[in-house]
C-alpha cells in the first residue's frame, strides 16, 4: 500500500517536473540569415506568406518605419517592413512575409521560418536595436512599435 | 418599365420588407414596452413607404403613411391604443408579403426564370472541383497520374477556376443600373402628387458596386429624391418667374474610388431655407445658440431626426424622418452624409468607406515596375517622341531598375501639357483594387493595389498627381555615372569616424565633403551638389534628426536627398525617430563592414 502511494508520489513528481520541463521553453517563429537567427513571439503573427509584394515609393513610413512594400492577405492590404532594412543587414534572398495579429503590417523575413523552442533562461541581455535579448547568435526581436 | 425589371423590383421590395418586418415587430414591442424605440418605428415605416412608392405599390405606401401618422402621436401607456396599433401594423405587415403575387405570375416567373440560379451554378462549379480531385487522387493511388494526364488535370482545374471566379464575382457585385432601377418612376411619382416637373439624370463611374451596398443605398436614394423633389424643387410658375428652366433638375452621381463610394444627389432648386431653419431651432429652443454655429453645424441640423422645414405633411415627405434615416444608413456603414450649398440649388454628399472596388486599369511598366492606371484618370495614351515628361516612377517615388527609355506618355490633361511618361503600356483590364491603410509620405495619387495574375501592381490615380502630397517632393532621377552622382557629404563630430568614412568612400570613387555638425552640414549642402547625405546622430550645435528634420522640411531644395544614419546610439527609439523623420537607412557603427556599408551607398545612390 505504501509502495503504491510512494510510487504514485514519485509518478506525480516526476510528472510535474517533466511539465515543469517543457513549460520552462518557450516558442519562438526563427528566421535565418546566413550569420545569425532572429526570434520572435509567434503570438505577434497570424501567418507567414511566400508571396511577391508590390513596390512602396521611397519615404513612405508606418508607425516610423520605412515601408518596403505591400502584400495583400484575405481581404486586406499590409505594408510591409523590412527586417533587413531595419538593421542594416542584408536583403534575404528568399523574403516571407509575416503577418502581425494586430500591428497592422506584415514583416519581411528570411523564408522559410520555422519554430524553435528556447530556454529562456539563456537569454543574454544585447545592445542592438529592434532585438532585446539573444542566445547565441539567435536574436530576439523586438517588435514594440508604438512611437 | 419592362415587366420583367417590374417583377425583379418587386422581388426586391418584398426581399427587403421582410428583413424591415422583424425590426420593425422588435422596435414595437420596445415601444410598448418602455415607449422608447418610436423613431426606430417612424424610420422603418418611413423607408418601408419610399420603397413601396418607388416599386409603383401607391395603396400600400398610402396606407404605410397613415400608420406612419398614427405611430407619429401614439401613447405606450393607452393600452386600447396599442392594441389597435398592433393590429394595424400586422394588417400591413401581411399585406407586405409576396403572397400577394398570383399563382399565374409565379408560374410565369418560373417560366423566365433562368434554368440555374447563381447559387446553384457555384454549388455545380464547387462539385465539379471535388470530382476532379477525386480522379486525380485515384490515379495518382493507382500510379496512372502521367504527365498527359496532369496536364488535363490542370487545364480542367484551370477552366472550372475561371467558371468559380466569374460566379463568385456575379455574386459579390451587382451594376449601378440595379441601384438606379425604379427611381425614375419614383421621381415620376412624386413630381406629379407635387404639381412639378422633374427631370432625374443618373450617371456612375463604376461598372460594378458591392451588392451588399445596393438595397441601403437605393433606400437612402428613395429620401433623399422624395426631399429634392418635395423640398428642393420648386413649382414650374416659381422657376419660371425666377428665370429658370420650368423643369428642375435632379443628379445623382455614383462616383467610386479605390477606397470608398460616393452618392451625390444634386438639384438645382431654391436650396435650403435657412431662415426657416433658424426659426425652427429657435422656436423649439434647443439650446444652440444660432449665431454661433457655423454653416456646416446649420445645414448637419436638417440631418437630425423630426427636423423638417415643410408646414404640411404628405405622403411622400414633411416628417423630418427621411434625412436622419439616411444618416443613419451612413454611419452604419461606417460613412458620413454631408448637405452642400451652391450657388443654384443644394447637393447631398453621402459617402462610405469600401472594402474594394472593381474599376477599368490600364497596366503600365515604369522603372521596372509594373503599375495599374485609373482608366478613367487618363485624358489619352500617345507615343512620347521627342517630348520631355517626368517618368511616373520617378513622381511616385519608386524606384527605377529598368535599361528601357520611356515610351509613352499618358495624358491627364493634354491642354496644359500635364502628363507623364512610361516605358510600356500592357494592356486595359479591369481588376479588383483594394485600398491601402493610411500612411505617412505616400503620395496621394498611389490609391490602393490591384489584383492581376500571379502579381499585384499598385493602383495610380493620375488625376492626383498634381496634388501629390508626398513628403518627399521631388522625385530620385534616374541613376547617373557623372561626377554629382558620386558627392557624398558625411557629417560627424568625430574626426577618427569621418577620417574611416573619407577613406572608404574615397577609395571607393566617391567624391567626398565633410562636417562636423548638422549646423555646418546644412551650409555645405547649400554649397554644392550631393547625391547622398552620411550623418552621426548625436553631434554639437545641431544633431542628426535636427539636421534630417531640416532637410526633409517641404521647402528644402535638399528634400529628397538620401539620407543613411550612421550612430553608435543604435537603440530602437532613435532608429525609429530617424525613420519616422525621414532616413532611407540607419546603420549601427557596431555594425559596420566596409563591404557592406559600400554596398548600402551604392543601393541609396
């Protein structure tokens, strides 16, 4: 009787510990470029899209980033943002679109992504902008953009 | 009419009854209920008799009016008098259904009905798809999927792709005629219970509208015609002794653009009373103080509901109920509805945001880029020669990658030598063009992206180009190998980055200026000619954005100058900043590889 209840105590905490486990990472949607990573929350996007965007003219911003294009997705029109643009690095050689939730614009990544899990607890603080943290060489973006 | 437009109203009217008949029921019962809800009844009952009287149905509008005068006095708490209300409104409601059309017109209807409805071709279209996907899964099971096989597959797909796009699109849009259809008679109608002479003229710049926005539309068309007409339009003896036409004048105009439509109702009457309206808002003490409204907040008044400058009350207006109701129908749909005075006569404005539009686009390339024109923006097409016009790219700010000279020239107004040039002209389609969300330094005349084959183009408005508010004015020229074209001024306090930066950019071939502030920067700018502009961020005197905001100012010559940030203060906000300020690009001075930068110079050059 004892042994079952022990063995039953060691089950549950070896289940909480395994729940502990995986609850200790989390997601992120990974790009890479050909020298580094960049994460992001995937809660931000609704979907990624392989598609050619339509040109932007020069000096068209949202929210005071430089606009690079416009895709279009059920329905409606997003400008896109550059990721590349945004920190001077190099254009992807083939771009995917990804499609925030609620920011109102879709952000051109290098394709295709995939989603990774991460510890969080490896996260290193970083002074590089658009990023707030990294592991490695995998940058977290930071897509808080409210000017 | 022909009768088969008649039976098609019809249809309409007892279609939109019904979806009225439910409000109507809820709205009354609220009324009994609490008494509040009696202006939801009059508006209901109100464009209920416009649509009757417009389909030719005289009795029920009449009879409609009547009730529309009991509602308009009636009491919640008599209860003897609600029940007869009550009793009433379901008299008419009955009468409202299309049981009233004979056995024999239903038997005549489904003789000219067509043998498949739209539905019923989409549901045979969806069918179709599943059918051939079925076979192209069994063969492919059963190793029988040869490449003569997939090539029938997806011709088959491709054609029953085409049936699927043009019903879905016959189901999605309808034509400005069936909002016109009927108003005719409407006018006719009025005009004669008026003792006026009347003639309506409709026009629109659409070959298609939303469906969904028809049936509102028409019933926001029936008030504000029955109002022109009523109120707007004098008799033949007032127009004569005003010496005017004895037969007025109403327009209506649909004119639709990439992101919204406009019904303008025009007529070229008396206009409004105004000192009608004053004495009304005076005599009812509302609370305005009449002197110190403006003549827009004066003529938004006669929107509000109970407002009417008419003594009498007939059939067809004199309630005050149409013009709120037609508001109301706007700012349901997410619009405005505006009253314009004019020098003759007044004009309606109604206007709604729209999800897209379907509109004639002629298909240019310019610059490498492929772009949809407004037909209906163009004056005429002709071959360029040896006329000196700006390149569309180049107005617009897009870039310019293509080796080909310009072609042709589009005209917006040939008279006054506005136009622009292009390299190619595709081809006139009519595609779909969805709107663009707002933003900063978009020219206007860019109005939203159309749909064509694998690509989507953005849509131009030529016929904004003139008013073009771009934030950056002038337009990049086409790339050139001359000296100018290799001036680079780099701006920085510190010696040792300016010293890196000369050193590279000279070795490079770029002909290179330096200073130290944004101060002097903006004098060396003035002194010569540059093709790019190289700046720290934080420096003494003047900063960078200070510097970039001055030079991005609308009436700087220096406006459209690249502008690359180069800084060691790369934190998000300031890149941000310099953005939102104008930068091309913002570079990180961690960042920095020679190659790259070199790269980045080229690519803003």
């Amino acid at each position: 009787m004892l042994e079952d209840i022990l063995e039953a105590r060691a089950r549950e905490f070896a289940g909480r510990g395994l729940r502990e486990k995986n609850e200790s990472k989390t997601a992120l949607l990974v790009s890479d470029w050909p020298e580094e990573e960049f994460g992001f929350e995937p809660s931000l996007f609704s979907t990624v899209l392989e598609t050619e965007a339509a040109p932007c003219p020069a000096g068209v911003t949202f929210k005071g980033l430089p606009c690079s294009g416009f895709i279009y997705h059920q329905g409606f029109v997003y400008p896109t943002v550059s990721w590349s643009v945004l920190l001077g690095i190099d254009p992807p050689e083939v771009p995917v679109y990804a499609v925030t939730y609620h920011l109102g614009f879709a952000l051109e990544l290098a394709g295709p992504c995939r989603i990774e899990k991460v510890d969080p607890k490896a996260y290193k603080d970083v002074d590089r902008p658009f990023c707030s943290r990294r592991i490695g060489n995998l940058y977290l973006g930071n897509l808080d953009i409210s000017p | 009419m022909k009768a088969s437009q008649e039976q098609s109203l019809e249809s309409l009217f007892f279609e939109e009854a019904a979806g009225r008949v439910q409000n109507l029921l809820e709205s009354f019962e609220t009324f009994r209920a609490t008494g509040e809800g009696k202006d939801a009844i009059l508006r209901l009952l109100h464009t209920l008799k416009g649509s009757a009287g417009m389909v030719g149905f005289q009795d029920e509008a009449q009879k409609i009016h009547l009730l529309e005068e009991r509602f308009a006095s009636a009491d919640h708490t008599d209860l003897d008098g609600m029940k007869e209300l009550e009793r009433a409104l379901k008299e008419m409601i009955s009468e409202l259904q299309p049981d009233r059309v004979s056995a024999e017109d239903v038997t005549a209807m489904a003789v000219r009905k067509a043998p498949f409805s739209l539905a019923q071709r989409l549901l045979a279209s969806v069918s179709k798809f599943e059918t051939l996907l079925d076979h192209w899964r069994s063969a492919r099971q059963t190793g029988a999927a040869t490449k003569d096989l997939r090539i029938k597959t997806e011709m088959a797909f491709g054609s029953e792709l085409e049936e699927l796009r043009k019903h879905s699109f016959r189901l999605a849009f309808g034509h400005p005629g069936d909002l016109f259809a009927g108003l005719e008679e409407l006018v006719r109608v009025v005009a004669a219970a008026e003792r006026k002479s009347v003639r309506l003229q409709c026009r629109a710049n659409a070959n298609y509208l939303l469906r969904e926005f028809i049936p509102e539309f028409r019933s926001a068309l029936v008030h504000l015609l029955s109002n022109s007409v009523v109120h707007g339009l004098e008799t033949p003896e007032q127009r004569k002794a005003a010496g005017k036409d004895p037969v007025g004048v109403i327009e209506v105009m649909v004119e639709a653009e990439s992101n919204r439509l406009t019904l303008l109702v025009s007529d070229d009457g008396r206009g409004v009373d105004l000192k009608a309206l004053e004495a009304r808002y005076s005599s009812e003490a509302q609370g305005l103080d009449w002197s110190q409204l403006s003549d827009q907040e004066r003529m938004n008044l006669l929107f509000q509901q109970g407002t009417t400058l008419s003594r009498n009350t007939s059939v067809h207006a004199g309630r005050g109920v149409g013009l709120s109701a037609v508001k109301e129908t706007a700012e349901r749909f997410g619009g405005e509805v505006v009253f314009e005075r004019r020098e003759r006569g007044s004009r309606i404005r109604f206007t709604v945001p729209s999800p897209f539009f379907v509109m004639d686009c002629l298909l240019v390339e310019c610059g490498g880029n492929r772009l949809a024109c407004l037909a209906g923006s163009i004056e005429r097409v002709e071959e360029l020669g040896e006329k000196e016009l700006p390149s569309l790219c180049s107005v617009l700010n897009l870039g310019d990658n293509s080796p080909d000279p310009p072609r042709f020239v589009l005209w917006t107004d040939a008279h006054r030598k506005n136009g622009v040039s292009v390299e190619k002209c595709v081809g006139l389609k009519e595609l779909v063009v969805y709107p663009l969300p707002q933003l900063e330094g978009l020219p206007e005349a860019v109005v939203g992206l159309s749909d064509f084959g694998q690509g989507r183009q953005l849509a131009v408005d030529l016929s904004r180009l003139r008013e073009a508010g771009s934030k950056r004015p002038s337009s990049r020229p086409r790339k050139e190998r001359s000296e100018v074209a290799r001036n680079v001024l780099v701006v920085d306090d510190s010696e040792t980055t300016r010293t890196i930066l000369v050193d590279v950019l000279r070795r490079a071939g770029f002909h290179v200026v330096e200073a130290q502030d944004g101060l002097e920067a903006l004098e060396r700018l003035d002194e010569g000619k540059f093709k790019l502009v190289v700046s720290d961020l934080e420096m003494p005197n003047m900063n960078g954005l200070e510097f970039l905001e001055k030079m991005r100012d609308a009436s700087s010559p220096h406006a459209s100058l690249p502008f690359l940030l180069f800084t060691s203060r790369d934190d998000t906000r300031s890149f941000q900043k310099a953005y939102l300020l104008g930068a091309d690009r913002c570079l990180s001075k961690a960042a920095f590889q020679e190659a790259d930068f070199l790269d980045l110079v080229e690519e803003l050059l």
